[in-house]
C-alpha cells in the first residue's frame, strides 16, 4: 500500500464525529503525519532503482549485483596497463619477479597506490661515502666523501619502477651515478655533481631526473 492509500483509508474510516474525547479530527493530522514522516525518512519512492517496488527489495536488489571485491595481479602500473574488466574498490597487485612492488585500489576515477600513514611520513634516510649502492629500502641519501671520483650505483631499475630516490651530494667533489639517467634536458647523464641534490625516479626502464 501505497503512502497515498494509506492516507485514503484513513479519512475514509475516521469520519468527524460529534465526541468530546479524542475525536477523528484529532486523530487524523496525527496519523496522517505519521505516514509522511516515515515516508520522509524511507525516500520518495520514485527514486527507487528499476524493478524494486520497496525499500527492501532495493536492498536485496543491491545485494544481489554486487559481485564482491576483486584483486588483480599484473606487472605494469595499472593506470597504464589496466585488467581486462575492474570495478569499484577493486585491488591491484602489481608483482615484478614474484616480488610484489607495489598495490593499488581503483576509486572509480583511477588506480590508487595504498599507502600506510606511517609509509607516507616515515622516510629512510642514510649517510654514505666512498662506492655506495643504493639500497630500494633508502629514500635518502647523504653523500659525504672526502674526495672525488666515487660511484654511486642505483638499485634495480624495474622492482623499483615508480619510487623516488633523493641523492644529496654534500660534499665538494663531483662524483659518478653508475646508471645513466635522463635529465631535465633530455641528454642521459651519469654526472653527481659537488654541493648537489638529484632527485631520481624510474620508469622501469630509465631513471629520470626530476628536479632542478
């Protein structure tokens, strides 16, 4: 029944009469307030999704084409090489050599990288000198030798694909990146430079600089 017919029946069969106590008129608005304000509060039934004639079946409507959360599993950034079919609140995993590099949700627009709030504040940062290799765990690295012509060589170019490596040179000697990167000009570089900071991320094929 209908919040119309409902309201129908109710002035059909509460009349005016002619009693001093709690009379139809009385009991009428009130009832009929009811009605709306519980209609009020469910929606207007116009708005209901196709096929559904009440709020529970809406619901049961829902529940029945939600397929449940899906995760996927590739090596490329998904925005790039998407899954053949995704929905919202799916998950990506995206795997380099059985090594899981990094993972994704999609919030219906894109791909997002999950990241812990202790992931996003939390940088490490380590003091080197001499040949230093870079570890993937290293977010920063204070370079601080007391001459020249050192290597400092970059971690695997594709398990790393994406992350940025900050190389603070502190020193005054030039020393040497083992990887040529591109720089900002476009020319592959391998040059550190003295009193310098390289700010370096991967593509999984090339480190390009990203800073001045």
């Amino acid at each position: 029944m209908t919040p119309a017919e409902l309201i129908t029946l109710i002035n059909t069969n509460l009349p005016t009469n002619s009693n001093n106590e709690i009379t139809a008129a009385v009991l009428r608005p009130v009832l009929i307030a009811m009605v709306q304000q519980i209609n009020d509060l469910v929606g207007d039934e116009g708005d209901l999704p196709g096929g559904s004639s009440t709020v529970i079946e809406a619901i049961n409507n829902i529940e029945g084409s939600v397929s449940g959360i899906t995760i996927h599993t590739g090596t490329d950034n998904p925005n790039t090489t998407p899954p053949s079919s995704y929905e919202l609140g799916d998950f990506y995993s995206q795997t380099v050599s059985s090594v899981i590099v990094a993972f994704w949700q999609y919030n219906g627009i894109q791909w997002i990288e999950v990241l812990s709030r202790q992931e996003q504040k939390n940088r490490n940062i380590v003091t080197a000198g001499g040949n230093y290799s870079v570890l993937s765990t290293d977010d920063c690295v204070i370079y601080n030798e007391a001459s020249g012509g050192f290597t400092i060589t970059m971690p695997d170019i594709v398990l790393n694909q994406e992350k940025i490596f900050t190389l603070v040179n502190s020193t005054d000697f030039n020393q040497t990146i083992t990887t040529y990167y591109n720089s900002l000009t476009r020319v592959l570089s391998t040059e550190f430079t003295a009193n310098s900071v390289l700010k370096l991320i991967s593509n999984g094929t090339i480190w390009y600089k990203i800073n001045n």
